[in-house]
C-alpha cells in the first residue's frame, strides 16, 4: 500500500462484468483516497491485464478485497461502524446531495444493466440516486461511482474528516 493516508469511505462493486468499469472504479477510488474496494459477485479482480490497462497502477494502491456477496461485505463494513448507502434508483431512492450521510461511509453499485439486487438495497442503510435529466435513466457505472465518490469526498472534507493513513487496512489486497 502507498503511504498515502486515506479517507473513511469504502465502495462496494457488486456484480459489475466489465473488467475497464473495475479498473475505471479503481482509479477514481485512488483519486479521492478510499480506503478499500469489495468488489463481490462475478466482478472481475485483479491482476487482469483489462483492469489495470484503466486502473493504471491504481489496483496496486487501493487496497481491496474479494467477497462473494455484497451481503458479505457490508456485513463486514457493518461492523466496523461504516453507515452503507446503495446507489440505484428505487422507489424510496433519495437524491444522492441530499443524504444524511455519517462518517465512515461506503456505496454499492452494481451490474451494467441490472443495477443493485433487492437484497442487496435492503441491507443497506440508505438508497441514494443520481437525477437523471435526460432521456437515458443511468450513468455508466464507473462514471456513477466517480460521482458518488467525490460527493463523499465532499462531505468527508465538509464534516472535517482526518486522514487517517488508512487505519487498519494498511494491506493492498
């Protein structure tokens, strides 16, 4: 792992089949310092020649961990205290600006076309949207998890958020 210190926020990657969306995820999670990356389901992991080819190195300093649910990784994120948002458009979804969101804090996305699986949402703390104005109703994934992730960043740094050098999750894997 790099010494570079990370934040308090975590992504959770469930099912997502593009092994370029992984490493595009990868290399935003770098860019605003996350803390790890689950990726679950049959996301692809790392070495792949297609994930780093985006990533570009990236892969080797986030640290991540393959889980085989999501259900599995927010468990795990559940118990160290980290509140879990799930980023789809569903019913009870708010606008992912207007979220009373608490640090930790980590998001699932999910599948290309599928989104996030029900079970999934219903484990989470929260379900927070991207508004779409135009005519298509979603962002590619990697381009959602881009947003959410510098909305996080936004907030971690408005609520005063210290670099904590990545605390317990100082392996890069």
């Amino acid at each position: 792992m790099a010494d570079t210190e990370r934040l308090p926020i975590y992504v959770v990657v469930e099912n997502v089949r593009s092994l370029f969306n992984v490493g595009a995820i990868f290399r935003t999670a770098d860019g605003v310092c996350v803390t790890r990356i689950y990726l679950t389901g049959f996301t692809g992991c790392p070495p792949r020649k297609e994930i780093r080819r985006v990533a570009l190195g990236a892969e080797d300093v986030v640290s991540w961990t393959y889980c085989c649910s999501s259900l599995e990784a927010i468990e795990d994120l559940h118990r160290q205290g980290v509140q879990v948002v799930a980023l789809e458009q569903a019913e009870t979804s708010v606008d992912f600006r207007r979220f009373p969101y608490r640090l930790p804090v980590g998001f699932v996305v999910g599948h290309e076309v599928d989104g996030v699986r029900p079970e999934t949402m219903e484990a989470c703390d929260g379900i927070v949207q991207i508004p779409m104005l135009g005519h298509k109703v979603s962002l590619n994934v990697s381009v959602a998890s881009g947003v959410m992730c510098y909305e996080l960043l936004r907030v971690a740094q408005n609520l005063g958020a210290e670099y904590d050098g990545g605390g317990s999750d100082t392996d890069a894997h």
